[in-house]
C-alpha cells in the first residue's frame, strides 16, 4: 500500500505501513515522519494521539483531580497510572503540571487531596508541614489527645504518678508501680532513674510511694523506713521516737524522764507523769522496780514505795516519805493523804499501812503520830478510828480514851467521873502504858478499861 501517514501515525523514511505515535508522544499532522513531539504536562497520552492534550480518553486525557504529570512522562499504559499522585502536597483541579502548595502543618494530605488544609491531624499524632499519610506518632513517655499538632514538643508529657510505655497514645497506660515514683514524662511502670524516660525513679529510703506515687512521699512522724524501693512505712518501736522522714529509729532512743510506746513522734512526747520516774534512755515504761500492769493508756511503773515523785518528767526519785506518812507507790508528795485511820512512827518508811493501826482510844484523821488525838470525852474509839464514834442517845462517857460502846453509860448509872487516890496512880499506868505501845513497833494491845 502506498500512501500518506495518518494524523497519529508517523512514517520514517522506508517505511512499508502507518506507525503508531508512542505512548506520551503525539502526531498531529499526516505525512510525518516522526512525532510531532510529547504529550502536554497535566495530559496523559496513548498509542495514536494526534493532540498533544488530548481529551477524548482513548488517545488520551488530563491527569485526574488531586494527580500530575510531569513535562515529557511518557507513559507506558494506555491508561492514567503514570499520573503522579499529590501527597503531601495538594493539587487542585485537573491536569496540574506540578503541585500547587505543600500541606498545613497541623493537617494531613493524603492520596488525591487537592486541598492545603484537608484534614487536621489525628488524636496520638503530630504532622509538620508536608505530611500525606505518613503522621508521625507521639513518641513513648507522651500522648495526645487533640486533633492538630504540628510538632513533637506539642504532645503532652505523661502525667504524673501514670506512664505511657507506647507510641501514638491518646491517654496515659495506667498508674506507676508501688515502690516507683513517676513525677513527668515516664515510659514505664517501673522507672529506675537512669534509662527511662521523663522524670521518676525508685522510691528512696525514710519514703513511702504507693502506687500511682507522683513523688517520694516523706515517712510521717512516729515512723522510718530503712528500705528502698518501698510502698509503705514502718512503725516506730517502743522505747524510740521517730521523726518525719526518718530512715531508723536505733539514733532516737526516748529520753530519760520520758517513755515511749510504739509510734512515737517526738522525745517530748510522753514524758513521765508526776508520780513515776525514769531513769534511763530507750524506755517504754517510767521507773525501774515493779510494773503496773493495770496502766494501759499511760504505760509506767511505781515509784519505789516509801518514796515520792513531785513533778513530771523526773530521771530519780524526789526522796523518801516524810515520818508520819507512808507511801504506796506512784506518790507525788512527801505528806501523802489517805482514808486515814494509821499512823507512821517518826522515820517509818512502809507500803503496808495495816501493819499500823491507829490504836484504840485513839483517832487517826491524816496519818501523824496519834498521841495528839486522843478520843474525845462523849466518844469511844476502837482500834484504826479514823473520826471518833458519838456515845448512842440516852448514853454519856467521860472516861479517858474510850475504846468501844461499853464504855458509854446510861444516864441513871452510877460512875466514877474523876480519879482519887490509889485510883489516880492506875489512872497514869493506863497512859504510861499506851504510850509506850505508841512509841515501840506496832502490835495488837489494847487499852485498859478504866473502873
């Protein structure tokens, strides 16, 4: 056959037939003997395009929204595949040669959007400007949990007393371990203070850190913790006080004058009452003798009987009893009160008052040598009187230290009121001979009656 080329068809010298324009070429006149020349930027072109931006899409067509083709991209497909996609970029329109602009930062453009700001970044993520799909995530130790960041220093440090051990989180993973602290920014439950990230590390010695500890949290008073890495405090023991923060309780023994129970606070803070005393360091109880086991809330021990104690918070004991008095144990004063009804020879010191009646015919109110309270005319005074006893109604006495009831008389009787004669020396052995019982150790003899 012989004959011109056809518009889309070139025909080199020699040639026996028609050849089709190449793809991404295109011939747009007949009788050519090489193309004419490449396809238009933004238009792709395929076998036989005699356009150079064709559009009836089977020579070819414009690059679709949101794509491009660079100037001189030939193709190899008869189709819009070599169109490059916009990502990152945007490309508004058809047929775009090269990208309009680069995408917000804060937004995202992916595959064929055409628009600067398409859609803002999502919730774990930050997109600096020119970001399509590839968002870059929130590193470990931080989260997000807003749309929009632009840069890595807008995700948020992890909060206090929580970690965030992954990438691209909207919240916090949960609370740090007991025993850690994680004050800002920690990638793990369990921070060392050395490879983690942020601010947090291994709760220290004379601190407590419960889970979910955003700092160290000092031992409260009355406690110490000689450990690391721990949730709670220990409880001071007796015979010690522990202040705040305190790491042992060995260095604090409690002072002498003071005890101290379990959870102390201070040296002050229980110091022995009036009473009692203490002698030595690192005690829980006041005193050194016998116990007093029926004190529960003030735990101390009696003062050594015999003795007293004037004051609190004393180391010895103030001195003995004064003569006339005895005391029991856990005495604040040298001349002691009573329920009466003893006596104490001058510099008797004793804890069994009952060894020491008052004897009879005689009353004792305070304790003090009975010899200047003789039972009184119109009363009689059995042994341990402590408040001579009235004669009954209708009855008298005058009789001299009266011991019991039969020394009243009826009123109609015949009595003696007055020693004479032999009568009055009987009278004086009577007194000579209570008197010496009063002067010598206590027994039971009781006193003459008179006739």
């Amino acid at each position: 056959m012989v004959g011109p080329c056809d518009r889309g068809f070139y025909c080199p010298e020699g040639s026996a037939s028609n050849i089709q324009c190449h793809l991404g070429t295109y011939c747009q006149t007949a009788t050519l003997s090489t193309p004419t020349g490449n396809c238009s930027v933004g238009y792709y072109c395929t076998l036989e395009a005699s356009s150079f931006m064709p559009t009836d899409n089977t020579t070819g067509n414009i690059c679709y929204h949101g794509s491009l083709l660079p100037r001189g991209k030939l193709h190899s497909h008869y189709d819009n595949s070599d169109c490059i996609i916009c990502t990152g970029k945007y490309c508004p329109g058809t047929g775009n040669p090269e990208p309009v602009g680069t995408c917000d930062p804060g937004y995202y453009c992916p595959i064929g959007d055409s628009s600067a700001g398409y859609s803002l970044c999502l919730e774990g993520f930050y997109c600096p400007e020119g970001t399509g799909r590839n968002w870059s995530w929130c590193p470990e130790g931080t989260f997000s949990n807003v749309l929009g960041l632009d840069n890595i220093s807008d995700c948020r440090q992890c909060l206090g007393g929580k970690h965030c051990d992954v990438t691209n989180l909207t919240a916090p993973v949960a609370d740090c371990d007991a025993g850690y602290f994680c004050t800002l920014g920690v990638d793990t439950s369990q921070p060392d203070g050395v490879s983690n990230t942020g601010t947090g590390g291994i709760c220290p010695q004379g601190s407590r850190c419960p889970t979910g500890s955003l700092t160290p949290e000092s031992c409260p008073t009355g406690t110490y913790q000689d450990l690391d890495n721990q949730a709670d405090c220990k409880t001071c023991p007796s015979g010690y006080y522990c202040l705040a923060g305190s790491t042992n309780y060995t260095d604090t023994p409690c002072l002498s004058g003071h005890y101290c129970l379990d959870g102390t606070t201070a040296d002050n803070q229980y110091p022995c009452p009036a009473g009692t005393f203490n002698s030595l360091t690192g005690n829980s109880l006041c005193h050194v003798t016998s116990y007093d086991l029926t004190r529960e809330a003030t735990p101390q021990r009696d003062v050594t009987p015999g003795s007293y104690c004037s004051m609190d918070m004393l180391d010895a004991v103030t001195g003995n009893c004064s003569a006339g008095y005895y005391c029991t144990g856990n005495s604040t004063t040298d001349h002691p009160t009573g329920t009466g009804g003893y006596y104490c020879p001058a510099g008797q010191i004793t804890s069994t008052p009952s060894s020491y009646e008052c004897p009879a015919g005689y009353f004792c109110v305070t304790g003090v040598s009975p010899e200047a309270d003789e039972c009184p005319v119109g009363h009689y005074c059995p042994e341990g009187t402590v408040q001579p006893v009235h004669c009954p109604n209708g009855t008298f006495s005058n009789a001299v230290w009266p011991v019991n009831k039969s020394e009243c008389y009826n009123c109609n009787a015949l009595v003696v009121t007055a020693p004479a004669g032999l009568c009055a020396r009987a009278f004086t052995a009577k007194r000579a001979l209570i008197m010496t019982h009063l002067s010598s150790a206590p027994r039971e003899d009781t006193a003459l009656k008179v006739n």
